[in-house]
C-alpha cells in the first residue's frame, strides 16, 4: 500500500466522479436504521428515485448492494423455477442475466445480437410469439460492456399488452439519458449510484410496476434470496417500517445528495450535457482516426466504445493516462479485449475540461507510440472544441 489514493479523473465505465456534496454527506454522523431522522430520508430518497426513473411506482427504493444485487433482485424476485425468461444478449450484462436466470431454474431463452449492436426489438418480439407464456423480457438499455444503446419504447409498448413482464438494465443510463419507466411500461427497473448518479457504488435504485408486484404476490414458492426478497424489504420501506437489515446509512445519505444535484440540475439538462460531450468526444476520436466500435445511431452518450489502432498495446496507454494524467479508462471486455478502450463520461466526470484533457492525453500517448494520427496531430482536440463551441 503507497498511502492515500490520489484524486482521480474516472474516465473509465464506472464508478465517475463524486461532488463534493456527496463526499461531504459521506461523512455526516452516523444514526441508527431506524432512527426518525433517518425514516425521513428513506422517504426522501423514494420521492428524488421516482423523479429520476420517470415513475409513480410505490416500490422505488435502493437495494443494499451494487448494480449487480439490483438485477439479481428483480430476477431472482419474478422468476420462478421453469419460467420462461427472453433475454437480449449483446455483451457482458446480457450474459450475466442468462446466468441469474439459470440459477433461479428458469428457462432463459436467449435472443443474441453480435457484441457493439443492439438487439432488434423485433427479433425479441418474434422470440415472444414464439413463447406467449413467457415470464419476462430482459434487456441492458445501456450495455457497457460494448456502447450499445437499446431501444425501449416499442417493446414496452408491445408487452403492456400482454402478461409478460419487461425488466431493464439501466446501471449506467439512469440520470444520463432519457429513461421514462412508467411511459415506456417498464415493470421492473434497477440501476447503480456509481454511474451517471455520481455516488460512490454501493447501492442499487429498483423500481417495480404494480404488474410485476402482482407477479410476487403470486409466487408459489419462496424467493430464493432472503436477503434480496423484495416481499420483505418493501415492509422496511413502507408504512410498517420493518426491520429487515441494517441499511448502510452513510450511503444512503450520499444517495440523497446526489438525487438532489440531479434534481438541481434537471433530468432533460442533464441529458443534454452528457449528449454534447459525447459528441465532442466522438468528433474529437474521430479525427485522430479513432471511430467508435457501437453500431452507428445507437451509441451511447454516456459510455464510448473506441476502437484501438492495430499496433497499440491497449494495457500499456491506459497505464501511460493513470501514470502521467491522473487519468483512467477502461479496458475492454470479453470477447472485445484488448480490442477497444471504454471511455466513460458520466455524471460528474461529464465534463468539457474531461473531454478535452482525455483527447490530450489519448493524442500524447498515440504519438509517443508511432501512430500516424490521419489529420495530423491535434485535429482531435480542435474538432471536439468545435463541436463544444457550437453544441
């Protein structure tokens, strides 16, 4: 151990950087679970999720846990062993759903899409009338192991027709992309405070429709997880005020300040922001000659997949930005490894200065290591100014 950590510039796929107000309520003296000041923010905390999920849901709570507990808890909550459960796998967080969908002895049925693309609603909607009796459709809104951007709404508006539940992942589009769950009939939502929320990781916001808390009422058999069984955490977060766990209080006092900073700054205003940036950071890459490697029209603002030129040892830059910038990206993932960088620009890490200094940095690092930027050096830097100034 070589002592404190140095204040990073988290460029990478999570967690972003934190306001100084969400470190600060960090600190806050600690008070019992069920202490009245604390039953107070608990209600807070539901009031500023249902804001930023666009719902009424009554069960809209963070789970204690990361964005992974979030899914495990919608999936291992509404399926039961030999339900049916359609999932969209286009990278990593799809994979991860077959999985939990598995061990709750569900019959996933995977609908696959190559790793940068989305998944057609279409081809989940036939795999649908394939299996009318389906539990539920999974789907990442946000997949970031790859970029991917999935579209909602028709799938949402298909499955409100019908029995079948729509679950999404929205870890890391929650805050910074348009995400309405009551409007696209979304019944089951669950996210992470360590993305476009800015709040260290450590909780994961959930929300659940009527339809789908019908669904649990129903269960034959018990949740599989007693300490993810939304049965009881809902009594602990209700009127009842239940004692279920110990809720990790300092987090949730971080959680508070950051829905407010979102709510102080805007839903549509911050969509907006982490678009402009996205763009810049896109027109910048691509002038150094570094496309993004999501399918054209459905990348995402907050998490760009770049491509890394052939010769250029992806470990060895993103060291080079930590040791000389401060500065973290992320690497790729499965099968996409040592293939592409994932730059994050989420939250507070949404930044012009952040745009620019990683174009700086990504220019310095390429240079140094022979690489023939295609409109000569700094036409990155100058084509992500241009698109800021005009943006």
């Amino acid at each position: 151990m070589t002592g404190a950590p140095t204040s990073r510039v988290l460029l990478g796929p999570g967690p972003s950087n934190v306001h100084r107000r969400v470190l600060r309520a960090l600190s806050r003296p600690l008070v019992g679970h069920l202490d009245p000041i604390f039953l107070e923010l608990m209600q807070e905390i539901q009031d500023l999720l249902r804001f930023a999920f666009r719902t009424a849901n009554r069960l809209t709570i963070p789970i204690s846990g990361t964005g992974s507990a979030g899914m495990e808890a919608c999936l291992v909550n509404l399926i039961e062993p030999g339900d049916k459960v359609i999932v969209g796998v286009n990278g990593v967080f799809g994979t991860r759903m077959v999985d939990i969908v598995g061990r709750c002895r569900g019959v996933a049925i995977p609908v696959e899409a190559p790793w940068g693309e989305i998944v057609e609603p279409e081809s989940l909607l036939e795999a649908l009338r394939a299996n009318p009796d389906a539990r539920a459709v999974c789907v990442i809104h946000a997949e970031t192991s790859t970029g991917a951007w999935q579209p909602l709404q028709e799938l949402g508006e298909a499955l409100s027709q019908t029995e079948t539940l729509f679950v999404v992942d929205a870890v890391t589009s929650l805050a910074g992309a348009p995400l309405y769950v009551d409007d696209w009939h979304i019944d089951a939502c669950y996210s992470g405070t360590q993305k476009c929320l800015s709040c260290p990781p450590g909780l994961a916001p959930l929300t659940l429709s009527e339809k789908a808390m019908a669904i649990l009422r129903r269960r034959s058999s018990a949740v599989q997880s007693w300490y993810l069984d939304l049965s009881m955490i809902e009594k602990y977060w209700g009127e009842e005020r239940a004692y279920h766990h110990t809720a990790p209080v300092s987090m949730n006092f971080a959680l508070a300040e950051a829905l407010r900073l979102v709510r102080e700054e805007g839903l549509e205003a911050r969509w907006t922001r982490h678009r402009r940036h996205h763009e810049a950071l896109r027109e910048g890459l691509a002038a150094m000659g570094l496309p993004l490697a999501a399918q054209v029209g459905r990348q995402l603002w907050m998490l760009n997949s770049v491509g890394i030129p052939d010769g250029i040892d992806d470990a060895d830059v993103r060291s080079f930005l930590l040791r000389d910038y401060n500065l973290e990206i992320g690497g790729g993932l499965g099968p996409l490894q040592g293939s592409v960088w994932r730059i994050g620009l989420m939250g507070e890490s949404s930044t012009k200065a952040n745009v620019l200094l990683v174009l700086t940095a990504l220019e310095r690092a390429l240079k140094a290591r022979g690489y023939d930027f295609p409109a000569g050096a700094g036409a990155g830097i100058e084509a992500a100014a241009a698109s800021l100034a005009t943006g």
